[in-house]
C-alpha cells in the first residue's frame, strides 16, 4: 500500500519529543480554561459508546461503519462514537442547562474508515462543547460573535506558547474572516471544493467557512454534514494556513443545531426519514430538546497547528501502516507515536 503521507523537504521539528509532550499539556490546559470562560462551559463526563437504538451517534457523512461490540450481561450491541454531536444535546436537556449555559468534554473516538494520511487518524481526540442558546439567537451574527470567541482562544493560546518556547514561528491575523460555500464556488468555480478552499486560505490565512451540507447553484455540495446535528445554512468549519503543509487545515467544524423545522426539511432531502423513529429525533421533533449551538475542535488538529508539526502521530499515539512510519522516520525526526 502506498502512504499518503508527504513529509516537507526540509522540514525539521522546532520541539524535540520530550519538548512536544509537555507542550501538548500546556496547549490543551491553557486552551480549555479561555474556552470555557468565553463560552462559559462547564466539563462533563461523556460515554465511549452508545447504543444505537438511541440515535445518539453521529452519523458524519453516513457511509462510515462505527465499531460495533455486543455487550454480555445486557445481550444487545453498543457503538463506539464517532462524535458527540447529538449526546450533548440531550445531557443539556437531561441535566437541566438554561440558556447561555454550556458544557465541552473531551471526546476519544475511533473511526476504521478513516484514510490515513497527514491530517487523518483512526484515533480521533477533540473538546466536543454545546451551549444552550435562545430562538433569538438563532443567527448568523451569533454563530460569528462564537468563532470570534473561539478563534481569540486559539490565538491567546499561542500566545503562551510562544513565551514559553520562542522557536514556535506561526503567526495568526489578528481577525478571522467570513465566506460562505457558495461565495467560495463564485470565486473559484473551476475548482474543487478542497482546491478553492487552498486557494483562499493562502491569501487570507484564517477563515470560518460558511453553510456546509447544501446543494451549492451548481448542484454539488461543498462537503458531506449529516442532516440531523448542523443547521446546514448556520454552520461552517474553522480553517487556517498551514505553512508547513502548504495547504488549508480544519481545526473545528462547528454550528447553531438545526431545530424541528430545519431537522424535519434535512432528514428529507438527505433521504433519511427513516431516523425519524429513533429517541433523539422523536424528541426533537416534538420541540423537546433546548436549542444549542455546538462543535468539535480537533485535540491533536491544534497542536499540529500550533506546534508546526507535519504529522499528526508526531502529536498523539495510534496505529499506522508501515509505510507511514518508514518515509516519516526517514524525514528528520518526523516520528508518528504507535
């Protein structure tokens, strides 16, 4: 098989190992603290698996199979997650959270589809965060006020960084900027959706890609959101420069949760009604669960950012194949973690 990873010519780590272990525990200390007090979030414990009679995991682009294990004592099957997207939803709404209160928990999941490369692990580990939020606030100017507030986060956190370890070398604007998909695909339609996304983020360094899951005018989608977590015209993805990869990089793909009206009109065009039948999409259908804004922002995704690793195992310990683990060894150092 061949490996899609590509180490950089020239690339060498501005941390060496031990350096880039307790760097990791000082990112994720420092980046958890700024996000929960500009959020104002609350930790939680989350589960490992659920059982899928629930309809409690995330589906992502609904082709991926979740790791499936039958339980003894119970005789029924649970699922490991392959995010918290709808769990949250339903702890804000079990635990009683009133609105412009939140929660984030550190989410470990596995998904065995994933193709490995660079940016791609079968180990997957993020702060899952959701806030309760009011019918007013169902907005775009909100959903932007929260990426501000969490693209500030990101920034501070490197500022720390930095003091601590000068030979860091990324640099953030001070803003991020807005665009939508379709703003995208009218800039760049001779593109594909991941080349217009390069194009643009090498000019303008750190954007919040708007409205994902649609059909654009042309009739394709930007990229595949399942319909029952994301309003798909009140959501985006985080994205930045990476120098050292030369190309755009997704740290959080977040949004404002779709409600009855936007749930009911998604699972249509999606052609998945038949999830109507499942407890979290009865419930939500029935304007039981809190509206919320939420996402997932990539654990191991930050610390290559702002660490300026070319490989995600040189930030976190899973399996790879052979040949990943030979051309990185062979690049200065670049040592995926198994």
């Amino acid at each position: 098989m061949m490996s899609k990873t590509v180490i950089p010519h020239g690339y060498k780590p501005l941390l060496d190992l031990y350096q880039t272990q307790t760097a990791i525990g000082c990112l994720k200390r420092n980046f958890e603290q700024k996000l929960c007090a500009a959020l104002n979030l609350k930790r939680v414990s989350a589960p490992l698996f659920v059982e899928p009679s629930t309809g409690l995991n995330d589906d992502l682009n609904g082709v991926e199979r979740p790791v499936s294990f039958d339980l003894k004592e119970t005789g029924r099957t649970a699922q490991v997650v392959h995010s918290l997207a709808k769990w949250k939803r339903m702890a804000l709404y079990k635990y009683g959270f009133t609105a412009g209160e939140g929660l984030y928990t550190d989410m470990n999941a596995i998904r065995r589809d994933e193709e490995m490369d660079n940016l791609h692990s079968v180990y997957v580990d993020q702060w899952d965060w959701e806030k309760v939020i009011t019918p007013a606030e169902r907005t775009t100017a909100y959903l932007q006020s929260t990426v501000r507030a969490i693209y500030a986060a990101v920034s501070g956190t490197l500022d720390e960084l930095k003091a601590l370890y000068p030979q860091l070398t990324l640099m953030l604007p001070a803003e991020v900027g807005f665009i939508t998909t379709q703003e995208l695909e009218d800039l760049y339609p001779a593109l594909p959706p991941k080349a217009r996304e390069n194009a643009y983020l090498k000019t303008h360094k750190a954007v919040f890609l708007m409205q994902i899951g649609g059909r654009l005018r042309s009739g394709e989608r930007h990229d595949g959101r399942a319909p029952d977590y994301d309003d798909w015209t009140l959501n985006g993805d985080l994205l930045f420069w990476n120098d050292v990869l030369g190309c755009a990089f997704e740290v959080s793909s977040m949004g404002i949760r779709v409600d009855r009206q936007a749930l009911d009109a998604q699972l249509t065009e999606a052609g998945c009604d038949d999830r109507r039948k499942l407890t979290f999409h009865k419930l939500l259908l029935a304007d039981k669960l809190p509206l919320t804004i939420g996402g997932g922002i990539g654990q191991s995704r930050l610390s290559m950012l702002l660490l300026g690793k070319a490989h995600i195992g040189e930030v976190q310990v899973s399996v790879w194949d052979d040949e990943t683990t030979r051309v990185c060894a062979e690049k200065h150092g670049a040592t995926v973690r198994a």
